[in-house]
C-alpha cells in the first residue's frame, strides 16, 4: 500500500447504502444533509453525514427516503459519485434479496463473494466518451471488509437465524419478480440470492476505488419454492421490518470495527493499471467529469471537489 493512499485512509468515511425497509440510520450522530451536486445528476436524495465513533459515515437511501425509484431508475453513477466526492472509501451496503437455496431461509443473512449480472438498462461504468478503463472484478465484493462484516454479523444474529459467508448475488433488472423458470434457471446455475441493485453498485463502487461489501437480508424464498408462500410485496415488507433492528446493530458494530481497523484494500487502487487511454487524448469533458477518480494518477486536472 502506498503511503499516500494509507494517509488517504486515516481520514476516510465510510458510506452505508440503504435498500429497502432501511431508509435512515438510528445510530447516526451529530448528523446533517448535504446537497451534492454531480456530473451524472442528482443522487437519490440528500446525503447524511454523521459519526458512528470515531467514524465519519455518510448515509444514502439508495430508493430515496420515501422509496421513489425503481431499481433501473436509481442514479447509480451519481449516488457513487457523491459518495466518492465525499472521502468515502468503504460502502456496507444493505440489501433485500429472495433465496435460491433451500438453507438460506428467510430472515437469514449473507454477505455474499460473486455476482451474476441479468440487468440490461443500465450504465455500468463511469468511462467511455474519449477515456477507457478496464477494472477488475473477479472478486466483486472486497474480502477483508466482507470478512470484517460477516464477523459481526455471525457475534449478533438471535437463535434461529444464520450469517452465511461467501454465495452468488443474482442481479435482475425488476421491479416485478422472477417467473418460477428464471428462477429455476437461477438455482441451477448455483446462484444463491437474487436482487435488483448490488451488481450495478459495486461496478462503479470498483471505478471510484471504494471497497464495497453487502449485507444481504433474505425476505423469502424466490418462487421457485413450491411449497412456501408466493412472493408477496408484503411478506417482503413484514420480513424487512423483522429485520430491521438488526441490521442496524450490524451495520454500527462494523463501522467501529472500520474506524479501529481503517482496513486497506486492493480496491483502493483498481485504477492504477486500468486506464488505457493516454491523458492528453482524452476530450476535456470527459477529463473533467472523471477527474474525481483520476487525480491520484494523472494530477489535478479540474475542480470536481465537493463542498465537504
């Protein structure tokens, strides 16, 4: 790790995206809204900064507070882009997925290591217009925060509910559910979750060189279940709310264990190598709206800096 990303990090926030049913963060101090404005447009709604700790954290509900977007509308590109505008370094992002797999029950928990992509309306990359970048993303979600993650989790989950580490987060276009065969297409491709968001999160998550890791919350079991209850909007909203005392607890016992840690991670540099385009043949549009990402390697070349 070079000294300027390990001096980067003693001052780094860690950003938290709420999904459903997770609309604000009880454990939050001292906070405040802040207004970021982006290149991409607007985020989904203010973002929250507060202190968990000795932890700046930055809150954002990926739907909007009062749930106004649909998985395709939510503005990926901007809400990472403010995020990343803000010092944040880290993301726990909190998630309702459906389960693929008999032993991943409703009301269990998985901070899962791969994804499967089946979303197809989306921009996946900050790059393109004159600048190309290849990132990698064998291991999509960053193994030391995931494993930081999935050791709280494991300390504080009730009798009856299990933390399971390492599975595959099938990421669906939406909003309305699978049939029962992509479902039963899914399970025999070993998939162990499904979701509408993540996949698209940590692609950009990886560009902006954040360490991203997810906390998935099972609602239900997808519908290829024959013998549980059809998928509902309610037993998906019931399940949620079951939930969400303790994802709480989760998410502000692992933001003290980043604040003593301040984990460093390969994601922190997926840029290093990644850019293919030389900087002088890059448009200057282009230079200015990416050069958030860019600056460590190529130098200050526009003034992109938040407010903050």
């Amino acid at each position: 790790m070079s000294s300027s990303i390990a001096s980067d990090l003693t001052r780094a926030r860690l950003g938290v995206l709420g999904g459903s049913g997770l609309y604000a963060m009880e454990a939050l101090q001292d906070v405040r809204e802040i207004q970021v404005d982006t290149p991409y447009g607007a985020p989904s709604d203010a973002l929250r900064l507060g202190r968990i700790g000795d932890l700046e954290v930055v809150f954002l509900a990926r739907h909007g507070r009062h749930h106004s977007f649909t998985p395709t509308e939510v503005p990926y590109r901007a809400n990472l882009w403010a995020l990343r505008s803000l010092g944040v370094r880290w993301i726990l992002s909190v998630s309702a997925v459906g389960s693929l797999q008999e032993p991943l029950r409703p009301l269990d928990m998985l901070v899962p290591d791969q994804f499967i992509d089946r979303t197809h309306q989306r921009p996946l990359s900050f790059f393109g217009d004159g600048l190309v970048a290849h990132v990698g993303v064998a291991d999509p979600f960053c193994p030391v925060l995931s494993r930081i993650l999935a050791d709280v989790g494991d300390s504080l989950m009730p009798q009856g509910r299990s933390l399971h580490r390492g599975g595959t987060y099938l990421c669906m276009e939406g909003p309305a559910f699978s049939t029962r065969a992509e479902s039963e297409l899914y399970r025999s491709w070993g998939c162990s979750v499904i979701g509408m968001t993540n996949h698209t999160e940590a692609r950009l998550a990886r560009e902006a060189e954040m360490a991203y890791t997810t906390l998935a919350m099972v609602t239900d079991y997808d519908c290829w279940h024959q013998e549980h209850d059809a998928v509902t909007v309610e037993m998906v909203i019931d399940n949620l709310r079951s939930n969400a005392e303790l994802a709480q607890r989760i998410v502000a016992m692992t933001a003290e264990r980043i604040a003593a840690l301040r984990p460093p991670s390969s994601a922190h540099h997926a840029l290093r190598h990644a850019l293919m385009t030389p900087r002088d043949a890059v448009p200057s549009e282009t230079l200015q709206r990416t050069s958030l990402f860019t600056a460590p390697y190529w130098g200050e070349n526009a003034s992109t800096a938040a407010a903050e």
